[in-house]
C-alpha cells in the first residue's frame, strides 16, 4: 500500500549471513574506548548501555565528562562512564546515504529532510557539474561507490590522454602494441550514452599526461560529479525576499544569466524504435519510398529511409520511413474494382513511418540497426562486419587482461613474499608455474593466474585457500567468454531481434534543454518550487558592489516548513565562496552558528548574513536588508518542455464517447466533480454547458460546434451527452423499464 516509500539501508549498516541488519559499535571498557567493532543487530544493541558518538574523548580514549548520556532498553538516560558498553561509530550512522548528504540536516524537519533525500534521486546531470560549497564530507566517497568515476587501478604515471582513452604505464610513456596489461593499463572513457532516464552519461579525463598517478585515484569525472565528488547541482548566489508577487508560493525567480551561461542546461537523448515486421499480407518495408509524401518531408532520410545522423529534428519529422501491406477491407471500392482488372498493384500499401513525437527538438546522434536476413543489411559490407569484430575482440582482450590482473591482486593478498612447500603445476603442459619453497612474486603471481584453468597443487590447506580464490574468478572468465561469443553472433546477424521482426531500427536523439518557465529546482532541503519568471540581468536585485543575485527564493517558504537548514547553508555558502574554500559539516556534530559567525567576518562580510540590496528596475535600495548568500540548488527531472500538452481535436473513448486523457493519447483535461462545484459556484451557466456538452461527449453537438466556428457563427447549440445514454442502458441492463419522453410523452431515446 505505501508506494513511493523507499526504504535505505542506513550509513554502515549491512546485512549478516542470517538476512538481519546489523551496525557496528566501537567496544567500550572501564571508561575507555577501544578500536574493536562489534556488529549488532537490533534486538542485541537494545541490551546494552550505548553512549552517542559524540560523547567528548580525551587523548587516552577516555571520556572527559562524569555522565555520560547513553540509550539502553530504548530509554534515554546519563550515567558515569564506568557503566558505558558500547559507543556509537559516527552520528550519520542512524540515517541512509541520501539523508546524509543534507548539511545541516538536524536543523530541518523530518518532512522536510525526507522531501530532501528524494528529489536528489530527481536530478538531472548538467553539463557542467559543480561541487557544492557546503557538503557533508561523504560526497567524495559516494561518487567512488557509485562506479561512475573511472578509477586507477594500478600505480603508475598518464602516457595518454584524449576525451576517450586515458592510458596509464609505469614509466609515462606510450607503450609498445605487445605490452602486457600489467606494463600499461587502458581505461576507456564512456562518452554521450544514454542513462534509462534518458538523461546523458559521458565522463571526462581529469589527469594530465605525465601526472602520477596511484591505485585507487580518480582519473575521469562521471556525470554528475565533479573532482571526483558528487555534484548534482550548482551553486548560485539566492537573496531570500518577495519580488512583485513573482516568488509566490514556492515559485522561483531567476536571473537570464543562468540560461544564457547554460549554468542549468543538461543534454538528453531519447531513443525511438521502429521494428518492420512480418505480417501476412507480407513484410513491412523500411523505404524511402514512401507513398504520397513530398520530397521536403523526405530531405533527411538516407537512401535506405532511415534519417540521416547529424540531422536536426522536429515534432512531426520523419525518422524512419515504413510502409505496410494494405488488406482487402482498407481498400476503397475503386481500388478493389482496379486490382480485380489488372491485378497486384505497388501502391496497396499504407505509410506507418516513425515520426517525431510532439516536444522532440534535437539532433539525430546516431542510428543503431539490426536485421534479420542471411544477407548483412546494405550498410553492413563484410569490412564492417570485420571492424565490428576486430572491436569485440579487442574489448574482450581488455575484460581478460583486466580480470587477470583482478585474480593477480586477489592471490598477491594471501600469497606475495610467502614459500609454498609444494610446486604449482600446469597439468596440461607440464611445466611448474611456482617451484616449491620459491618466495613468490608478482610476476610469478601473474603467470598462475594466466594459466589459472590448469592449475593443479598437491593436496594442502594452502591449496583450498588458492582453488577458493581461483573458483572465484572462473565464472567471471566463463561469462566473458559468452558475452564476446553473444556478440560475435550478433555482428552482421540480427538475432537479438524479437519474434516477428525483420528489421529494427533504433534512432538517438539528443536535445540541449536550457532553464525554462515551469521548471522544477529544489534545493537539499525539501526546499521545491518552479520556476515562474526568467529576469534580465539588470532587472534582477543587485549587492553594493554591483553584482545581481542569480535566485530569489519566498522568505515564507523557511518558518512554516522549518527547514531552517537552507538559511545556515546560505552563510556557510556566502563565507565559503568568498573565502574561496569547500567547508565539511558532517550531520549531528558540523559548523555551530558562532563558526559561521566568525566565517562570515573573516570574509569580511555581515555577521548576520544579512546585507543592503539595491532594485535592478529603479536603482533604490530595498527598505530592509536581505538575506543574501550561496545555496546549492539542483534541476529535476520534471521538466516543462516534456509535460506541456494541448488538444484541439482528437481521440474520444469507445464507450463513453468522451475524450481520452493524458498527453500520450493526445487526450483532454479532465474536468472533474470538484471543479464542476467551482463552476456552479460561479455561476458560470453556459461555460459548464459547453464543458458538459460540446466538449466531452455530445456526439451531434461537437459536430454542430465544429461547423458553426467553421462558418463564423459561433453558436453555442447542446444536445444529450452520450453519457447519459450510457446511464441509460446501465439501469436498463438492472432490470428497470427507464423511458425519456419529450413534453408530447413521445419516447425519443
């Protein structure tokens, strides 16, 4: 029942090998804290006496105070050190990773703080990511977990750098063609694919040519981070007061100079299918010669009617040209009457092209096709085929090499600089891999895992421990072995088609969306609004030294939500960015209010945040002075351009005869019981008529309308809805003899 409820795992909790949740506790004895964890499940802590994390430890590990506040048997209470068993690990460690990325997070409400966490799943990834000023120090390691950084995986300096490939070797220099992966080290940089939310996944090398690097750094940004922390958002510089009713409930304010700047523009890439099938008339065709269609609207389409790549792209174009078998019943009497006399005719097929759906402006970035014919498709040449391959290959060969080195480092853990009293053999040639009582090395550590399918010791504990690591890693090389054989299978044959498909085209476009009106930004906070009026420049409320503010958010959006944390981050923000540094403050234990006090004024900026702001549009200073400062806020996926809709004439339901809903059925909006009552308040007689009647379901009267605005005449003329002819038959079908009669007691339905 609770959808939309996602439930995390919190900060450093884990589940054990019995499926409970378990969290670790630093061991307290006698007062004193010691390094060793313990892991409890729920049930278990509650039986202890556990003192928060930041209780105050001297440099012994003691604690400083008398009384301690401790939880036990899920009471809150202070006792003395002595009786103290366990200590918290850190203060985060009660909420999840999402919560945790909230600065300030113990100044805003619940609510508030659970709206936060939610819609920084929402962001969109901007061109240009930024880190945010205020963090909460787990940016940094969430970006490393989250696999979207391209990391080292061995020591060694950058030979190669190119927005696609970072190559890393020991010495810095390009390596030869036959260099083994441990030498030189190949990193392939994704570029410009498309995410399933179809936003844009592309990284960007950070590291130089010559830099040195060590294993586990950071050597290309992800979408979404930037210097290898999480930066969903940006910072902008926001003054917290109304500006002509424009910030009105939650509504945004902001400057022209972030659209211009594209400081919020993000790229997204749809992906539209089109599949010619078999039918029994015949196969679909995917043509350019497609049956009464100008050569204007055919200007993109390659010869084989797939659009060309490059191409610019609007509602209505387009993108693959299909034709169909007409059947027999689609065929008007004339044609039959043809057909019958001379025969099968070329034109007995209809247009079932893919075009553009409404809201699609953007540029072609590529074509993807697969077939299903013996034969390659006309563009794939046996050369391509070939390349095609030679590029599996290759991928494969880095897989490989990559594991190895994996299953290299997995054996050096237990094995390197030790003796093994038994020689490692290779049964299938013969010859010993590790002599016996030789202290093993990484080379001869490479050369077990290379023959890792031969390997065979004598039987021994160590021998357990080896076969345990090496089982390991077999799957992963079989699965490899597979998917390169999946793809060479499906080089130059489309077999991963569905049943039924001839040929499948699939078209990438990609869109540049800028700022608009109607946007959703938010900030961490729960923080929401959209974006009501973009304002120029010099229009916007500017600081003594001239520099306007980008945002203006409602000042009345803080004390009825008390999400009070937004404004802390707004000073820490504004000091931070004048002083030119990043700040910390992790949840529960971060900045107090005097630090950011004294922030505030080594950055030579009002203690209170506070400071005079002058009107864009007259030039006079505003009576109060106004909170000014740095936030970070973030775009969500919500965008205007992909939810704005209108209807003129289109589909109606089969039964009720009213018009569909929703923008994919090109449908209408739906005027429901409350907004009828809104109506009749008003008196607004014959506007609900017209919504009632003519504009939903009166069969005939939509007609009249239609040819009254055709003629001019503009005359509202109702009849019955079908609805109530629905309602009609549905007491009918209960059994009651229900008549309409007209003033005569003649049954007119």
């Amino acid at each position: 029942p609770n959808i939309g409820l996602i439930s995390s795992l919190s900060t450093f909790a884990k589940v054990n090998e019995y499926g409970f949740i378990v969290t670790p506790y630093l061991k307290v004895s006698k007062g004193k804290v010691s390094k060793h964890l313990d892991w409890l499940t729920a049930d278990e802590e509650e039986r202890y006496v556990i003192a928060q994390a930041n209780a105050e430890l001297d440099d012994k590990s003691c604690f400083v105070n008398d009384r301690i506040m401790v939880r036990v048997l899920g009471d809150f209470r202070e006792t003395p050190p002595e009786e103290v068993q366990y200590m918290d690990v850190s203060p985060k460690q009660v909420v999840s990773i999402a919560a945790g990325l909230i600065p300030f997070l113990e100044h805003d409400d619940a609510n508030r703080a659970l709206m936060g966490s939610n819609m920084q799943r929402q962001a969109v990834p901007l061109m240009r990511a930024e880190r945010p000023f205020v963090g909460t120090g787990i940016e940094g390691r969430l970006a490393r977990d989250s696999r979207v950084l391209v990391m080292a995986s061995a020591t060694g300096r950058v030979a190669y750098v190119s927005a696609e490939r970072i190559v890393v070797s020991k010495d810095g220099k390009m390596p030869a063609k036959k260099t083994s992966e441990s030498e030189c080290q190949t990193y392939d940089l994704r570029k410009f694919t498309r995410s399933n939310a179809g936003t844009c996944l592309n990284q960007r090398p950070l590291v130089k040519v010559g830099q040195k690097i060590a294993e586990g750094d950071v050597l290309a940004d992800g979408s979404g981070t930037d210097q290898g922390e999480l930066a969903l958002g940006r910072n902008v510089t926001v003054a917290f007061m109304p500006w002509s009713g424009y910030n009105f409930e939650d509504a945004i304010l902001i400057n022209q100079k972030l659209v211009r700047e594209d400081v919020y523009t993000s790229i997204h890439i749809e992906e539209f299918e089109c599949g010619a099938r078999d039918t029994k008339l015949g196969p679909e065709e995917i043509t350019r010669d497609i049956p009464n269609v100008g050569e204007e609207a055919l200007k993109n389409l390659s010869h084989d009617g797939i659009i060309q790549i490059g191409a610019e792209v609007k509602p209505g174009d387009i993108l693959v040209g299909k034709i169909t078998p007409k059947s027999e019943t689609e065929l008007a009497p004339e044609e039959r009457l043809l057909r019958a006399i001379f025969g099968e005719k070329a034109a007995d097929v209809r247009d079932t092209s893919l075009k553009a759906p409404s809201g699609t402006h953007g540029i072609v970035m590529d074509v993807k096709m697969s077939a299903k014919d013996v034969v390659a498709a006309p563009q794939d040449t046996p050369s391509d085929v070939k390349k095609l391959q030679s590029e599996i290959n290759e991928r494969h060969e880095g897989v490989i090499a990559q594991l190895t080195e994996d299953l290299t480092e997995a054996l050096s853990n237990i094995l390197l600089g030790e003796k093994i009293p038994l020689d490692v053999m290779n049964v299938e040639s013969g010859d010993v891999i590790i002599p016996a009582n030789r202290k093993i090395t990484k080379t001869l550590l490479r050369k077990l895992a290379a023959n890792y399918e031969h390997v065979e010791i004598d039987p021994s504990p160590i021998r357990i421990k080896i076969m345990g690591i090496i089982d390991d890693y077999r799957n992963k090389f079989v699965e490899a072995r597979t998917d390169r054989n999946r793809s060479f299978d499906r080089a130059g044959s489309g077999e991963d088609l569905d049943a039924g498909i001839v040929k499948s085209v699939k078209v990438y476009i990609a869109e540049k969306k800028k700022l608009s009106v109607g946007d959703k930004m938010a900030g961490r906070h729960g923080n929401k609004g959209v974006i009501s009026r973009i304002v120029a420049e010099e229009d916007m409320p500017f600081l003594p030294d001239g520099t306007p503010v980008d945002i203006v958010l409602n000042p009345l959006g803080v004390p009825s939500r008390m999400n009070v944390g937004q404004v802390l981050e707004t000073h820490l923000g504004w000091a931070c960015k004048h002083l030119g540094m990043h700040a910390a403050t992790p949840i529960f234990d971060g900045i107090s209010e005097q630090q950011i006090r004294d922030m505030l004024t080594e950055a030579g900026l009002p203690d209170d945040g506070k400071t005079v702001l002058y009107d864009g549009r007259t030039g006079d200073r505003f009576e109060q002075r106004v909170v000014v400062g740095t936030i970070y806020m973030l775009k969500l996926h919500h965008l205007v351009s992909e939810k704005i809709h209108a209807r003129a004439v289109g589909p109606y339901s089969l039964v009720t005869q009213q018009p569909l809903g929703g923008k994919a059925q090109y449908g209408g909006q739906r005027f429901g019981e409350m907004e009828v009552w809104a109506l009749e308040a008003y008196g607004a007689a014959h506007a609900l008529q017209e919504i009632l009647t003519v504009k939903s379901d009166d069969i005939a009267g939509r007609t009249r309308m239609y040819e009254a605005i055709v003629k001019g005449t503009n005359v509202l003329d109702s009849g019955c809805p079908e609805s109530f002819n629905v309602l009609i038959k549905e007491l009918q079908g209960l059994g009651l003899n229900f008549q309409v009669k007209n003033e005569d007691g003649e049954s007119i339905l």
